[in-house]
C-alpha cells in the first residue's frame, strides 16, 4: 500500500501519527505492506519553499495508491485577503492537479455522543447519510478578476456536461448502494448552471428506476437539514453550495471531531479529517485522532477496496467512545492525550 | 398612508388581509389614513397577463410609500427547469426595478414556541440577531448562459464598491443601533468578490470604531448559526450566501412563520413574510398570518418612521402568542382560524 502522507499545518502532524499507527497495526495483522512518503503542504510548504503545493509533493501523490492529508491553514494568513501566497491555493491546486472531483462526507452520530449535538435529540438520533459534493468545477475554479480601477470584482461560474455527469453518477451509484433516495441540491430557479445540473440529473434519472430522486433548492436544504436530517440519504450538489452544506450539516451530529471524508480523484483519492488545522491545540496533544483515523479506514475501504481492514478500524474507533478512552473534546474529566488514544486504537 | 398591496399566490391574500385588518386598527387609533392600491404579482400574475411582474404593478409600488407583499409561487412551475415565465422571475425583476438592495430579516425567538426549534433549547433561547442580505447583485443577477450546444452553462457574479459600500454602511449602522457587533461573512479564501467585500469593510471599519467587526466565511458560518446563534448581533452578506443562511437562522428558532423581512430600496421597501406561498393550505383559512402581521410592523417603523404603531402591533402578537389566540401550525388542539386572529389582532 503505497500512500502519501501529507501532515500540513497545526494538529496535522500529531493526528496523523496516529493514523499511521491504526493503519501499521492492521497491515501487520492482515499481512499488508505499507510503504509512506511524507511531503510538505500548507503553510509549512509556504515556509519551506514559498509554495502551499509544490511540484515535489504533487510528484508524491501522483506516484501513491492514496493521500493520507492532515489539515492546513494558520492564523498568519487570515484577514489578509491581498496575501499572495495562501495556503487555502495549495488546496485548490490539489484538488484540480489530482482532478479529485467528488468530496464524499459521510454524516454519521455516534450515540455516545448525542449529547453533543446543537439538535434536539430526537430529530438527529440514527441520522444518517452520504453528503457528495463537486469539487473541481464552479466558482472555485471559474475566471477571477478584478476592474483596472480595482473597484469591481467578478468571480465566474461554470459547469460541463462531463463535470457534472461523473458527480451525478457517483451520486446514483451511491445511492444504489444506500437507501435508494438521492436530493439533488441546486438553484435552478435563479442560476443557469444548476438548470443544466437538474436538466442533467433528469436525464439520467430513468437509468436509476430504484432511486427515488428529489430536487431540492439550496435554501430549503439549508432548512431540511437542521429540520429533518434522518429524511436524506445522499446528497449531491455543487462545489460552492457543497461547501456550505456539508459544514452545516458535519455540525448536527456533535460529532466534527470524529468525521471523515474522502476526496475521489481522477488520478489518486485523498483522505482526510474535516475538522481543520486547529492552530490553538497544535503540539500539545490534545487533539482528537479519531477522524483521521476513521479517514484511514475510508482509504482502505476506497482506494485499497479493504472492507474487512476498514471495519476492523471502525470497530476499534466504536469500543474507544463507547469506554470513553477519548481526548478532552469528548470527555474533559477522563482525558486521554492524542498519542494515547492512537496507541489504544492501534492496540 | 400609501400602500401597495401585492397578494401574490397561494396563501398570499389570506394573510395580507389579516395584515390589512391590522393596520386599518392602529390607522384608527393613531388617526392615520391608509389608502391601499392592489396590484397582480407572481403565478397569479401569470395567469392572468402573462407576466409575473407587469408594468402596471410596477407603477403601482413606484407610486407607494411602501409595498406589503404576500408569497408567490406554485406548484406547476416547479421541477420545470425550462419553464419560459416563471413567477421567480416576477421577484427579481421587482427587486431590481425598485432598487430593493438590502434584506433586513430579524431573527427572534419567542418563548411559547421555544419547544418547536430544533435545536437544544439552551442555545437557542434568547438567541436575537438581524441579517442583511444584499439583494441586487452578485450571482444573481450577473451574466449567464449556455454555450452553443447547451453542454456548458455559466452565471457570472459581479459586485461594485457601490454596492458593497452601501450595504455595509447599513450593517455598521444597525451594529451601532444594536449590540456594536457586525459579522461580514464571506469567501474571501477564494472568491474576488468575497476579497473586495472584505477589503472594503477593512477600509470602512475604522469609520466605527465602537462596533466589534468580525470577518468569517461562510461555510464558517453555516455552522455557527447552529452551533452558537447568541453570539450574533448583525450579519452582512452578499446575495447568493445570504439566501442560503437567512433561510438556515430562520429556521433555528421554531418560529418560521411569525418572522417578518423588510426590503429596503432606492425607491420605495418591501414588507412580506419569509414563508412561501404555502399552496396546500391556500383557501383553506388555517395559514398562520403572524409574519405578515409582523411585516407590517417593520413597515411602520421602517417606511413611515412610526415606531409607537409597529410597537402596538408587536404587543397585539405577543399576547395572542402567550394566549394562545393561535393558528393550528403553533396549537393544533384550540386552533383558530387565519381571520380570527386577525380579527383578534386587530380588536
Ligand atoms: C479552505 C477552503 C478553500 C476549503 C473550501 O472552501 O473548499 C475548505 O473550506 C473545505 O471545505 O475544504
Ligand atoms: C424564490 C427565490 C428566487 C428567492 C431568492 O433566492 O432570493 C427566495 O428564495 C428568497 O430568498 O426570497
């Protein structure tokens, strides 16, 4: 298994420790192999070699079966919208050379954790879907600029037929896989390019005769998701929208420490943590492994198609809420350190 | 008092009648006179001229002090992404002509409906912030279209230091009417626009040094909305994210459909609830029209500078909610009628 390790900024390196640890203890009980190769990202890279991505780390990932990534970002570049160098580039220009253009986030509770979560009990308890958001396309990536004069921006968005068929597919297929309900979440009553996203997904719906397929407004689903979480099963929408949602609905869970997510690409998938680079916590270790971790066993189940070594983690993940051998996020009287959550999972 | 009147569709004239009834009360016991101009707006308008925006209704808001505006929308538009008229179309348009750049939406809880919002009551309760919506520009409103062959669609978002400035300088003046905490949410990691919104509120912000001015993105956002609702005061944003996080903090309070917005415009404002047009319910005599009712108060105070008037109003639904004088949405079992409370409004 060969894989990438791309620590980045802040908690970054002490989470991914851990995973490395949970991903060398299954290799070892199953009789896989794993071979690293650390490169830098983020602002580290931005320290080292004045670039959030360079051409020496993208060379890495290109040559690995998967990325394991930590998190990036650091407070020295925040609220300097002219900084010439950001490492949030660095990101983008992953995500477009690795052409990873399906974010997959599964939105999970965890019944330990219930008590976490800014909703009501009953409406998210067993919540429970697949949230599949475009990544290389729209906004993001559209012409950017400004007037001579400084004083007028624009930002383009645009969408292909292509782009948006292999994420509708994916989203199907999911589906497929799932409970058979797919909401397609766009603006079709404003925006030309979600009207060729529904044209799209209504063409391709008859493929699907099982899947019940919705579609839903971007506002409203703003709403459902607070409202009713447990009425989704898979969502699929645009990168910006998908941006939005899937940060909204990781937080009704109570559960942001301990979500994965997975970035499938055209040329090798990257695995990580949704929470961020936690700047605060950095070095102290007190950060929570567990999404990381949970990220590693996406990777086996996605990139390696291990099912049973995916498990095995997820099982390991289980057993450390449910005795509560967990870091002070979870459980600040019984406090575990990062370090001693991984060797716990390892073991 | 010079009032057009735009029903619009679904429950639309059944609420903007219990609105009406109000004020023609507090016109009588203020000894005002209201004088009401009805005009065609949405699906309605449709069916009837073709057109979800006429001219005529046009001249008729030009011509008024102020626009009490009901719901539009209907089900046979829906799903129909080639629809040639829509009545969306009708809003925008209104919102364009009439120079509508800023939606102001009070977000409040009320106590006796405490129990409907779906989040933990201890976050939510007391929970009280206002958000500005830009309403008449961005991706809303810039270039879009298809490429030839219809496979590549595209919708430009466009912004103007005018246009940014002049809805900044509202969020700053409402954060010094009120708590002294402004909340610019943007993208500012990857859009130009966002980085020109943030640029400017940079060089504005000195111009207030009394008011605590935070930057945060959006996708930040969207969760602390959930997560941490009191720790708003005023949000400003721009049009596209503020669809999205209007409709999201609306719904954390349980209290949807008593929730009034205000449109303010370069040439008259708009007062309307922030629910839909509710078709199920259309005609049916059991739509709830505290919203509408609410939204007539904002127009008081914020078209005609009478804040005596939206304050008696305000008490007439706060007792009806703490009597229970209601509709079936808040009490099921003593449910009253849409024209009973309105009527016991009004009394
Ligand atoms: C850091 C930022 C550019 C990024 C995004 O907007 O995609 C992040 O919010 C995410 O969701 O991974
Ligand atoms: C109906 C639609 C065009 C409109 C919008 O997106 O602005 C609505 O969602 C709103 O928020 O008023």
């Amino acid at each position: 298994l060969n894989i990438a390790v791309l620590a980045g900024d802040g908690i970054g390196p002490e989470i991914i420790d851990q995973a490395i640890k949970v991903v060398n203890a299954v290799c070892e009980k199953k009789g896989h192999e794993a071979i690293y190769t650390e490169a830098l990202t983020g602002a580290a890279a931005i320290d080292a070699v004045g670039d959030p991505y360079p051409e020496s780390t993208h060379k890495v990932c290109m040559d690995a079966d998967a990325v394991l990534f930590g998190a990036i970002g650091h407070p020295k570049f925040d609220n300097d919208p002219n900084a010439k160098v950001r490492p949030e580039q660095g990101l983008l220009r992953m995500r477009k050379q690795l052409g990873l253009y399906a974010n997959l986030r599964p939105v999970e509770t965890f019944p330990s954790l219930l008590h976490k979560s800014p909703l009501r009990k009953d409406l998210v308890e067993g919540a429970n879907f697949m949230c599949i958001r475009e990544l290389t396309g729209g906004i993001y990536f559209g012409e950017k600029g400004r007037s001579e004069d400084g004083n007028m921006a624009f930002d383009n968005c645009v969408y292909t037929r292509e782009e948006i068929e292999r994420i509708l597919k994916l989203g199907f297929e999911y589906a497929m896989k799932r409970n058979k309900k797919l909401t397609v979440v766009d603006k079709a009553n404003v925006l030309e390019t979600s009207r060729l996203w529904r044209q799209i997904a209504q063409e391709m719906a008859p493929n699907y005769p099982e899947v019940d397929t919705q579609y839903m407004f971007v506002d409203n689903a703003a709403m459902q998701i607070i409202q009713w979480p447990k009425n989704f099963d898979v969502m699929v929408t645009e990168n910006m929208f998908g941006d939005i949602l899937t940060d909204e609905a990781s937080v009704i869970t109570g559960s942001l420490g301990l979500l994965p997510s997975a970035s499938i690409g055209l040329h090798t998938s990257v695995f990580e943590p949704i929470h961020g680079s936690y700047p605060q916590a950095a070095g102290k270790n007190i950060a929570n492994p567990i999404a990381t971790v949970l990220s590693a066993a996406l990777m086996f189940e996605y990139a390696f198609d291990l099912k049973d070594e995916a498990e095995m983690i997820r099982k390991a993940v289980t057993a450390s809420l449910e005795q509560s051998f967990v870091t002070e996020d979870i459980d600040k009287e019984n406090a575990k350190k990062t370090s001693e959550v991984g060797d716990w999972l390892a073991d």
